[in-house]
C-alpha cells in the first residue's frame, strides 16, 4: 500500500479478462467486491500524538510557571502534545510549612512510578538549583531510574532542562552542565535550544534568565515574577523541542 492509498500491481499476477463463455453455476463462485464506500466525516482513525513528558520540581512556583509556558509552546506543533508531572517531594511537611512552601496545584501529578518515562517520546526536566546543581528532589528522582538505566529504555530519547536560580551567577548555565551527565548515562539525546529564539537571546537591556542550555527565570528572593521574555523563551523551547522530536516521528508507544 502506498501513501496515496493504491495499490501496486503484482508482477506475477495475470491480467483479468472479460469472458464471453456463459456462467457456470458449478464452478464460478461469486467473490464479494470490496467496500468502497467513503467513510462519514470523523470516521478515520488519527494517528496518536508523540508525547513530551514535562518532569519538574517546582518548590516556589517559579519552575512550575515556566513548565506550563512550555507546554504552551509543545501543543502549538501539529502531532504533539506535552503532559505536565512533578517530581515527589522528599522533604516532611513540618519543615515545608516552616519555609513557607505553598500548597501545590492538583491538575498536576505525580509522577510516582519512573517506568512512565519510556513511554515518552521527548522529555524535558525542569528544578531549581541548589549550590550549581539541580535540587535534591529531582536527583533522589533520578537516582531511582536504575531499571530503566540497567536496560537502556530511554536511550535514543531527546531530553533537555529548564531551571530557576535566585541570582545572574546563581547556575543558569552549571546546573545544566551538571545535569547532563543523567542524560549521558542513560543514552539520551540532549537539545539545547542553542541560540535559535533569536535577537531576543542578545538583550541585554534588562534582566533575563535562560541560555542556550535551556529556559530560566530568576527567583530572586522568591518574591520575583518571570518575566514576559523568560516566558517567550520557555515557550520557544517547548515548540523547538516538540519539533525535534517531530522528525523521528513514529510514536514510541508503537514501537516494538
């Protein structure tokens, strides 16, 4: 069957020829002719979208804001959709109510069970930094990965991060450079977005997390709001990751 939808003729196959001889009732057994009836509108089946899984850990929100631009930008691409998790929580919730850590959002859950990650088919982390490297929920996340690392499930995957730092030289750029040794063991495909959001990566007319590892917001104190150019540039990472993984196309659920 081609793309188009005809069929190539056999080689081998002999031509049909129109009989001038009567029907006999003993050997001519009707064959039934094939249901070339148009389907309704809505009748065929869409092919199922590639998934990019969205994992973050978000403590004050600022993680999470860009999370959700991101996956603004992923569902923007024909074909491809991103799916919002965070991370479990390692800390007691008698220290978290003492540093004043807002209750999280219910329309977003928990990824409980590591195994979910082979199901991707592209995946971005997303955490604050802690002293230049990720925060400890995500890597106590990552260090539960040792089945998928043991047989290898995400290797060919495209994976890339997003960050938040609570200053210019607080780790938008080594908290990734930390980060991709996770990748590097699990033989995924790291996307940096590179210098691709254009003249806006430039500007240096006012404060501006993000590089070309990936999106950031500075916190700040806690009490700073992402600005309008962060989230653009979280928006853009969600599209340009989404079509990337777009050129492999063929979902990994269908895969065999």
């Amino acid at each position: 069957m081609g793309k188009g939808g005809g069929c190539v003729p056999s080689k081998k196959r002999k031509p049909l020829v129109v009989s001038d001889d009567p029907p006999n009732a003993d050997t001519d057994i009707p064959v039934p002719l094939p249901d070339t009836a148009i389907p309704e509108a809505g009748g065929f089946n869409s092919p199922p979208k590639l998934r990019i899984f969205i994992v973050f850990y978000s403590m004050y929100g600022h993680v999470e804001i860009l999370a959700r631009r991101i996956k603004l930008g992923v569902d923007s691409i024909d074909g491809v959709e991103g799916v919002l998790f965070r991370v479990p929580e390692t800390m007691v919730p008698e220290v978290l109510e003492q540093m004043k850590v807002p209750q999280k959002a219910d329309d977003v859950p928990v990824m409980s069970a590591v195994a979910q990650l082979a199901e991707a088919d592209g995946l971005l982390f997303g955490f604050p930094t802690r002293y230049g490297a990720m925060a400890a929920q995500m890597k106590a996340f990552f260090d539960s990965t040792g089945q998928l690392w043991r047989e290898q499930k995400l290797a060919g995957v495209p994976a890339g991060f997003f960050v938040s730092t609570g200053t210019q030289g607080g780790g938008q750029e080594t908290t990734v450079w930390t980060a991709i040794t996770q990748l590097a063991h699990h033989g995924m495909l790291y996307v940096p977005i590179g210098y691709t959001f254009g003249t806006e990566m430039f500007k240096l007319d006012s404060i501006r997390g993000g590089s070309p590892y990936g999106a950031g917001v500075f916190s700040g104190d806690g009490t700073r709001e992402p600005s309008e150019t962060e989230l653009a540039l979280a928006e853009h990472q969600g599209k340009y990751m989404a079509s990337i993984v777009k050129r492999f196309g063929r979902p990994r659920t269908l895969q065999t």
